[in-house]
C-alpha cells in the first residue's frame, strides 16, 4: 500500500508542477526552455527551504519501498521493465495517435498547427503534463533506488539530461526528435562519462564536456536547418 500511495504522490505533484510550466508557456507566452530552469530552480529551492536540510534515510521507510526498484522479474530488474513500458507507451501516443502527431506539428510550428484546427494550447498543457508525472515517476524511483532522499540530490542532473536529448536529434526548437534517438544520446554520454572516468578526468569537467556536447549538436543542427532553407530557396527560383 505505502508503495502505491508514494508513487501516485510523486506522480501527482510532478504532474501538477508539469501543468503549472504549461500554463504560464501558454498563457505568459514565454519560451518553454526558459520556464522550464527557472521553474527548476524555483521548486528545488522550495524544496530545500522546506526540508530545512533534513533527509528521509532508509530506515525511515519501509523495506519494501527499498526493494522496489531491486526487484527482478523473469531475471529484469523492475526499473527496466518500467523504462521500456514507457517507452512502449511513447512510441504508440507520438507515432500511432492523432494527438502525437499534433503534438509533433505543435512543436514544429504552433501558428501553422493552430491554423489548421490544432489546440495547441492543450497540446502543450498535455506534454508538460506528461513530462511532469514522468519528473514525478523518477524522483520516486530514484528515492526507492538510492534509498537517501535528500533535497539537493540530482544537482546538474538536468543539464545531463538536455545533452542526451539534443545529442539524440531533439530539437531545441522543437517538432523534431525520436525516442530512438533519445536512447542513443543518452548511452553515447554514458560511454563519455565512463570513459572520461576511465582515463581518470576529474568528474567535475563532465558538466563542462556536456555543455559542449550541446554547443557542438546545436551547431550542427542549425546548419543544416540553413542548408536545407538555402536549398528550398534556390528550387523555389
């Protein structure tokens, strides 16, 4: 029972956060990335202000929420069966639905999708929504592995996480992007990391080589967005 209830817990205030980023991109008009870290930043530090540095350690939470994400299932363990069923699950909403493929459009170009009869208001309100109880799913199997909960755990976690979807073709614009690509990005910046420790880099240059990571995708990106308007333009004459 404590499980199911610290589950749908965290799902729900990740979710009600997610909502409350898409309704000030909605209504404030303000750049999704933009809300986005300045609303991290705004909860963490509630978060901090309101734990006034205390932790939840193990034994102060039953051993059954402990042994959550160690549980094995046909011999894989059960925080894998949960990433794929996600990814499952995201595969089918983006690329089998109408709504995913609004969801695209909306990404890509909002004043074309609106045009068209797409609600992209509601479209952004049900992705921020959805990465929000998804936010809230992984804090709390985070807190099941790792056992200590701790305001400030994850630090820079979010700059790791940017890197691995933009290295992985996501757009930061938006409308494009594939949760194949997503995967990939995500084990190529594991391989660097694994190798930097390999080598002996002090970890904390990995925030750095993230940071770069993200330049260097952005870069290419951007110019082959300009190649391919370069070539629409000289058709077009």
């Amino acid at each position: 029972m404590d499980i199911g209830i610290g589950l749908i817990t965290a799902c729900a205030v990740g979710g009600f956060a997610g909502l409350l980023n898409g309704l000030v991109v909605t209504r404030g008009k303000i750049p999704a990335i933009v809300v986005t870290l300045a609303s991290m930043s705004i909860f963490r530090g509630f978060n901090s202000i309101w734990a006034a540095g205390d932790q939840v350690s193990a034994d102060e939470v039953t051993q059954a929420w402990l042994d959550m994400t160690g549980l094995k299932i046909a011999g894989v363990p059960l925080i894998v069966i949960i990433a794929i069923v996600i990814l499952c699950a995201g595969y089918v909403l983006l690329y089998r639905t109408a709504t995913g493929r609004e969801l695209f459009a909306t990404g890509s170009n909002p004043d074309g999708a609106r045009l068209i009869g797409i609600p992209v208001d509601r479209r952004i309100l049900l992705a921020f929504g959805m990465a929000g109880l998804l936010g809230g799913l992984c804090g709390a199997l985070w807190a099941s592995r790792y056992a200590t909960i701790d305001a400030r755990v994850a630090l820079g976690f979010e700059l790791t996480v940017i890197a691995s979807a933009v290295v992985g073709g996501v757009a930061i614009r938006g409308g494009s992007g594939t949760l194949l690509g997503i995967i990939l990005g995500a084990l190529t910046l594991l391989v660097i990391k694994n190798g930097l420790t390999l080598v002996r880099v002090d970890p904390l240059w990995l925030q750095g080589v993230y940071g770069l990571v993200i330049l260097v995708a952005i870069g290419i990106d951007t110019f082959i967005v300009r190649r391919a308007e370069q070539a629409r333009q000289a058709r077009a004459r």
